[in-house]
C-alpha cells in the first residue's frame, strides 16, 4: 500500500490533487533531482535515529526483527542499502510501482467548498454522505440507560445549551 496525504483549505482541493498528480507523474517519467534524492536519503537516515532512542524503543525492534528472520546486521544493511541509491533506482521503482491511473482519491470536506468540481480531474467521483443527522434515532427497546444517554447526547447536539457541564469544554 502506498499513501501520499497533504491538508489544504477547502478552496484549493482541487488545485492540491493535482500538484500531487503532477508530481506523481514527474517521479514516474524523470529522474528526481541530486538535491531531491540527498535529502531524502538524509531524512531516512536520520530518522533512524528516533527509532532506537530509548532503551525500550531499542529492545523492541530487534526483537521485531528476529521475530521476522532479519539478519542480526539488519540496520547496517540498511543504512548501507540507502546509501547506494541513485536517482536511476528512484526512476526505476516509481515506474515499477506507482500507477497514478489507478490511484484512489480521497477528499474530505464539503464539496460546494472544493472551489471547482472533483470531477474535472477526469476521474469518476463517489461521494459519501458522513452527515450526522440532527434528529435523535429510535433507542432500542428495553434499553432504558443507553435510551437516556443517547436522548441526551442529541438534546445537546441540537441544543447546546442543554448539554451536561461536562461535554461543554
């Protein structure tokens, strides 16, 4: 699984996607630049760091990796196999395995805010409705405690103002 995420206000949605589409594209079809491939060698390297700060943190992944067969040299390895990367092996593996046609979007927000239509990034568009509705649903029966505290969860929802103390922070 591979998973590019970003935030951006509601109005450049649109113009957000496809940056990341166009970038997506341009790893695929080109070399990433000297620049490019240093810092990511060096981000991924120093972040090694943090994975082996504490004792515990320590402990925990070389009992992961002999759990899963890796070789007791396993981080030496690595470190020397991000060292060896070229931008060729980045070329290489983005054509190898990214497939923009086939990537699945995800934007959450309220379409009418996106600034331009989903749509005219030439993909098909589901939309999902994660509405919370303002009307309290029927309790079930013979559940008088659940009753009472969903009868007051949506008394507070569509009168704040009634809510208890506590769920007014």
């Amino acid at each position: 699984m591979f998973e590019i995420s970003g935030g951006t206000k509601s109005l450049s949605t649109v113009e957000t996607i496809k940056a990341i589409q166009e970038e997506v594209d341009r790893h695929t079809t080109s070399d990433v630049t000297e620049e490019e491939l240093k810092t990511a060698k060096d981000t991924a390297l120093n972040s090694l760091v943090f994975a082996y700060d504490t004792r515990a943190k320590t402990l925990g992944r070389l009992l992961t990796y002999q759990y899963y067969g890796y070789p007791t040299d396993f981080i030496q390895q690595y470190q020397k196999a991000l060292e060896a990367v070229t931008r060729a092996d980045v070329l290489r593996v983005a054509k190898e395995h990214l497939n923009p046609a086939a990537f699945t979007i995800v934007a959450v927000g309220n379409p009418d805010d996106f600034g331009r239509p989903l749509d005219t990034l030439g993909n098909p568009v589901t939309t999902i409705d994660l509405t919370i509705p303002l009307e309290a649903p029927e309790p079930a029966k013979g559940d008088t405690a659940a009753s009472k505290r969903a009868s007051s969860f949506w008394r507070a929802r569509s009168r704040p103002s009634e809510a208890p103390a506590h769920w007014r922070r």
